[in-house]
C-alpha cells in the first residue's frame, strides 16, 4: 500500500485499518458495522453520507422460521458511524425473484423493498439494494473512492481501466442508480466469471467476498491500483491533491510577489457583494508561505470588523471600515489608497470572525 500512499499525494491514502482482534467475536451483523466504520473513517475512500455495504446471512422472523436476510445500510446513514440498528435487514428470497423481473421504476423498487422487511421498525433501505441482493457473495460493499471517481472520470478510463485490471474487473458505463443497473451488473458478472470488482463510470467502486475482511481489503486493493493507473497514465504529472503550480521557496521573492499581488486581489475581492474574506499565512515563520485561503462568506464587511492587516508583525494596517461600492478592477483598491505595503512579508489578514477557509 505505501506505493499508492505514494501516488495519493495529498489526500488520504487507503490505510489498512483491519484489525483482527477488534474484529474476533463478533455477530455478522455487528462485523459489518465494523467494516463499514473503518470504509468511512478514511473519506477517501467513503465520503460522508456515501456508499453502502451489506452481509447474507440467517436471521429468524417472527413466527420464528429461520429465513436467509440481507443486512444492508440504511438510506441516509453514514459508514462512519452506523451500528447494527442501522442496517435493516431484507428476505433475501422476496428480494432475488426481481432478478426476472426486465424493468421497475424507483418508486415501485422502494415500496417492494418495504414489503421485504425482517422487522416492521427498521430503516429504510439503501437505494442500492437490489445492487447487493444480486450479487451472490456473503459480503459486498459500495464505495466512492476518491481514486476510483478519477480514475472512471477521466476521457480515457474505460481503457485504462482494461489495461490495469483485466478480466479482474468489469467497466459500467454511467448509470443512475436504481433497479436497471442492479440488473446490468449481475448481469456481467454473470458474463465474466473471473471479475473481482465493478468500477462504475464517475460513480464508484464494488467489491465482494466470502469474509469481511476479504471484502474490505479488496476494496483497498482496488482503490490502490487505480490510483497506480492514474499514476502511470499521467506519467508523473498527475497527482490527487498536490501542487498544481511550482512552490516559490524564495523568502525574499515571496515577500515581494505578496507585496505586488495583494493589492490587486484585496480591490477585486472588495468587488464582490456578498463579501469575501481573504486570509493569507504561512506555515510557520521560518517556512514557506503555503496558504492563500480565500475563506468563507460573510454577508457583510461589517460582519467581520474588526479586519486588519499584519504585516510581518511590525505594522499594523487598519483596513476595516466599510462596505465600499463596487469598484472596476481598473480603480485602485483601498489597500493601494492608504498606505503601500512596506516591501515586508504580508504574514497575515486577520479578521474578527475566524472562519473556517477552505483551501483555495
Ligand atoms: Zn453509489
């Protein structure tokens, strides 16, 4: 895995976060609340909210027959922090007699889904059902890795995807989710025998096996050699999450190039009527200047005032005031009004309101 953490730069890697002793003893049901939390506590791999996983197993009704179930995530739950009860359980034999079925619209896929429940109280059940229903393995997840969505995003996927995994693997053109591509994928599975894994076009990745652990990890390795793909398609110029413009390490040509792009920014930024706040740092004193976050909206100027400008912790530049008019790009920028910058290194915009940027 420390090859694809490699090519993961700046994104976080899919760690192997099994752990047999937490795993031991465990009922099926509540293992596969523990996989689904360690396939959600890494959101590279299961964004929030995203994905849905799934275990077959027996479970007794209630005139106490024992009857095959299908435990699949809840609609609305998130793999991070979903427990046993999130998971309504399904007949599985209500649920495989729709494999002859050549077409259902959403609306009749859910009210069947309902008719199918263990239990009369649980969740409803993940859109993506009939997906794990079909698919005959004891455990199968679905998951949008960060890896997999580039890796199916890009024009030339589909054969990238042939060429790093083979007949390991089968390539679904984009489809919405619901009954028709629960269909198409048993289908091809059915078609290809040896296939490990479904990558679904800009959607996502399915994996399976006959334990937890085994399904778990095929998703990770999964996820690792699309990223490797990624890696080797691009020749070393592609990289999730990493620099997209050469880093200035210069201190001296950094202070300068702040000091004769600040201005311009601050006037085009005070343009703006909903008001944004501009924060500007560096990682530390000594380091390079890594951070140029355009932080979060605020309704007002005034909303955020006290703003001033830190510059190299030696002057002290007021800029707060009000809400200016909009001005041209072409007008100077209050910034350029009051005072030109000193030629110091612009360390910092402060704001009353500490916000929460994102990363620009
Ligand atoms: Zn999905």
């Amino acid at each position: 895995m420390s090859e694809a953490t490699a090519v993961l730069r700046g994104i976080p890697a899919p760690e192997d976060r099994w752990d047999d002793h937490a795993s031991a003893g465990r009922s099926l049901l509540e293992e596969l609340a523990y996989r689904s939390n360690l396939l959600g506590a890494d959101r590279a791999l299961a964004n929030q909210g995203g994905g849905n996983t799934s275990a077959k197993g027996m479970t007794t009704d209630h005139l106490g027959r024992e009857v095959r179930v299908l435990w699949v995530k809840g609609s609305g739950t998130d793999l991070a922090t979903i427990t046993p009860a999130g998971f309504p359980g399904l007949r599985l034999d209500d649920l495989l007699p729709l494999r002859q079925r050549d077409a259902m619209d959403d609306a009749s896929m859910v009210d069947y889904l309902l008719r199918c429940a263990v239990r009369p109280d649980q969740p409803r059940p993940s859109i993506e059902t009939l997906l794990h229903a079909f698919i005959p393995a004891e455990h199968v997840e679905h998951t949008h890795p960060d890896a997999i969505i580039a890796l199916t995003s890009t024009p030339r996927g589909h054969e990238l995807v042939e060429e790093a995994f083979g007949s390991q693997a089968v390539w679904l053109d984009y489809e919405r989710p619901g009954f028709a591509m629960s269909q198409r994928i048993a289908q091809m599975l059915e078609e290809n025998p040896d296939a490990r894994a479904v990558l679904l076009e800009r959607h996502g990745l399915v994996t399976w096996g006959s334990t937890a652990k085994e399904s778990y990890h095929a998703t990770l390795e999964f996820v690792g050699r699309a990223a490797l793909a990624i890696e080797r398609a691009a020749n070393g110029r592609f990289g999730l999450g990493g620099p997209k413009v050469a880093e200035l390490r210069d201190g001296g040509k950094q202070s300068s190039l702040l000091a004769g792009a600040l201005p311009a920014l601050r006037g085009s930024l005070l343009e703006d009527a909903d008001g944004v706040v501009l924060d500007v740092g560096r990682a530390d004193r000594g380091g390079d200047c890594k951070k140029a976050r355009c932080a979060e909206k605020v309704r007002s100027w005034s909303d955020v005032a006290p703003f001033r400008i830190e510059i190299a912790g030696v002057t002290h530049q007021d800029l707060r005031g009000k809400r200016n008019p909009p001005t041209p790009m072409s007008e100077p920028s209050p910034m350029q009004k009051t005072q030109p910058l000193q030629g110091q290194f612009l360390h910092r915009v402060v704001s009353g309101h500490q916000g929460h940027g994102q990363a620009a």
